[in-house]
C-alpha cells in the first residue's frame, strides 16, 4: 500500500514516526511520502517537507506568511498527485490539513485524520468539513469521542494517546549519565523549562521562566532546547551558572526532574505522564490572544486539565503571567500538599488515557479499512 502522511509540527513528527514504524510492520511492502521532520524520515518515510518550513505561531503570523502558506498547498495537492497514495493521512495541524483534505476528497482520495483538529476547543463549525472530507478519524483523547459521536453523529475510533507508547518504549538513560554528558550540576535538583519549539514564544517565555530563579538558589534550571531551534538561539539565556541547556532531550530531562514550568501545549501533557509536577505558562501577543480568547470556549488550556475535567495543574495565562505569580505557584509545587495532588491524579489521568497501543492500534484500524 501507497500512504501519504501529512504532520505539520514537532509533537506531530513523534506521532507520525511510531505511526510509520507500526504501518510498516504491519505492511512490509509499505511505501510512505510524507511531510514531517527527522524522526518521520528516520522511521522510513521519504520527506517532501520539513515541518520547520511550515510552522507559524499566531494569527498574526500566520497572516504574515500567506504566500509561503499558499505555495506549500499548491506543492502538497501537486505531490500527493504523483505519489498516487491508497490513502492520505493527516496528523493534526488543522488549518493547513482540513485544505488539503478538501481537495483530496474531491480527487478522489481515500482519507484519514489521526489525532483530531481541536474543534471542541474552537470553530466547532468545522465539523462539517469533517463530515465531508475525512473517511475516518482516529481520535486520542477520552472526551473526544463522546464529542464526535454523541454531540455531532459521527463515528470515530478512540486509540489511546501515543505519548504514552512514545515515552514507555524510550530508552532510560541514568541520572548521574545524563548530568554528566549535559554538564549539569551533580546534586541540585532540576527544574526543567519548556518553553515551547517556536522562537517567538521561546524567547518570551525563558525570559519569565529565568527571571524567579535567583529565588531558588539550591536548584538548577535547565531548559530543554527544540530540535527545531540551533543552539546559539539559546546562547543569551545561558549566561548564568545555575542555568543547564540540553538539546532534543526533553524526555531525558524530565525523567530525571523535580519540577517543571511549562508552555501549554503536547509539553503538558508529557511532563505529567512523566510524573513531575509542573506550571503551565501561556503568553500570546495582544492581537494574537484578543482573536483567541473570543473563539476559543474551553474552561482550561492544559491537556491535563481539559482531560480531568478540573485544575490539576496551575495555569498561568497572558497577564496572570509574571515573575510573582510564578514564583509563587513554582513554591507550591517544590513541596507539600500541591505537589502530593499533582502526583495522585497524574495516575488517574493515565488510566483515562487508555494505556500503551496507540500507533499500533491506528496502524492495524487503517490497513483493515484499506483492505475491506
């Protein structure tokens, strides 16, 4: 079988990856294009894009880069004609996908969206083009089910989340191994940043992340670098001692941390599989937040929270995000009875989340849909 696989992201190159190793098993004679990044083509897919080409934070960026957007359409409907697929698979990243699903259907593609477009969260209109575009949806999280199925009448299949699959089948690296290949402190306790893949959000959030560091002497700051950023983009932030940088190593990093400040995003929901209690940050520019907080319904930001039906995890969001408050809600986390109900639910949000089989679960739904 012919599969072309659409992901548009970093979290959706991870995704993609263990969804190519698993159609691959399970089809031998299988043959991938796809657009992605490194670990998508190292699992076998040959690239026509790399998601860093692609990815626009915002609206106001988005509409800064129109023409590139369109240009990279154009090229997609005119690839996926020459590859011909059995099928063409999109990965979250809505806005650019739901086009391309469009036209496929049009010509006659079968197709599939693994890992749903947020509509619960925004434009929940958009279930119409769902409805017409996309043969099969394969859905990872809990409440999305009922949401399609009870709310709109359109079946589904619930997988399971593949970051649990992505995290347990990683290999563990010790901790003393991975302080001294990182040139991290040996005994300070860790405070991992993740401040997001994009250098726009990036720049803004270690800025607040840094700054409640003099108030915690007795522990390290290390910020987990993108793949999708070049180490020298970090260089400004690292002139302080107390500050350790490593790079494509987030899960790593979090195995080995006592806490976590987070921008809200895949990144939340991966530092509370990981068990490590943790601050959600979310900072947008005016335009950007103004559109966002008038489209958007939901009652919380975070993965986690939006799983759990309730604040697990502190969010903090535009102006509510400052060095005060951070400090504050980083205290509370470090030790006490926040930090013990953080670690209790984060068990319970694991069991919601369908356990390990995520990949291979949409791989095996796939191939008996195309073989039918």
């Amino acid at each position: 079988m012919k599969y072309y696989i659409i992901a548009g992201e970093a979290s959706g190159d991870l995704h993609g990856s263990n969804l190519i190793k698993a159609l691959k098993i399970k089809d031998t004679d299988a043959q991938i294009r796809c657009w992605g990044g490194d670990l998508m083509q190292q699992a076998g897919g040959n690239l026509a894009k790399h998601y860093k080409e692609m990815a626009f934070m915002g609206f106001l960026e988005v509409v800064m880069n129109l023409g590139t957007i369109a240009k990279n359409i154009k090229f997609c409907k005119e690839d996926i004609q020459q590859f011909a697929p059995d099928i063409v698979i999109f990965i979250d990243f809505s806005g650019f996908n739901l086009r391309i699903a469009k036209w496929a259907k049009l010509n006659v593609f079968k197709t599939a969206y693994y890992i749903s477009p947020q509509i619960w969260a925004s434009r929940e209109s958009r279930i119409k083009d769902i409805k017409r575009d996309i043969d099969t949806m394969y859905v990872i999280l809990p409440f999305e089910k009922d949401f399609y199925e009870n709310k709109h009448e359109y079946p589904v299949h619930f997988v399971g989340h593949p970051l649990i699959d992505a995290i347990t089948t990683k290999p563990k690296m010790g901790e003393q191994e991975f302080r001294a290949q990182n040139n991290l402190d040996a005994k300070k306790p860790i405070i991992a940043l993740l401040p997001g893949s994009r250098k726009q959000e990036v720049q803004k959030m270690l800025t607040l992340m840094l700054s409640v560091m003099p108030s915690f002497p007795n522990y390290e700051f290390v910020i987990a670098g993108a793949p999708s950023l070049e180490r020298n983009f970090y260089t400004p932030f690292l002139n302080n001692p107390n500050v350790g940088f490593v790079s494509n190593k987030t899960y790593d990093l979090l195995s080995h941390s006592y806490a976590a400040l987070v921008t809200s995003g895949t990144a939340t929901l991966e530092t509370a599989l990981f068990k490590i209690p943790q601050v959600v940050c979310y900072r947008a520019n005016w335009f950007s937040y103004q559109i966002a907080k008038r489209i958007i319904t939901l009652d919380y930001i975070s993965l986690v929270n939006l799983i759990m039906g309730k604040e697990v995890v502190k969010e903090l969001i535009q102006n509510e995000l400052n060095t005060k408050n951070l400090r504050s809600e980083l205290s509370k986390i470090l030790e006490g009875p926040f930090r013990t109900a953080q670690f209790e639910a984060y068990f319970e949000l694991e069991r919601k989340l369908g356990g390990k089989g995520a990949s291979e679960k949409t791989a095996e739904l796939i191939l008996h849909d195309l073989r039918d």
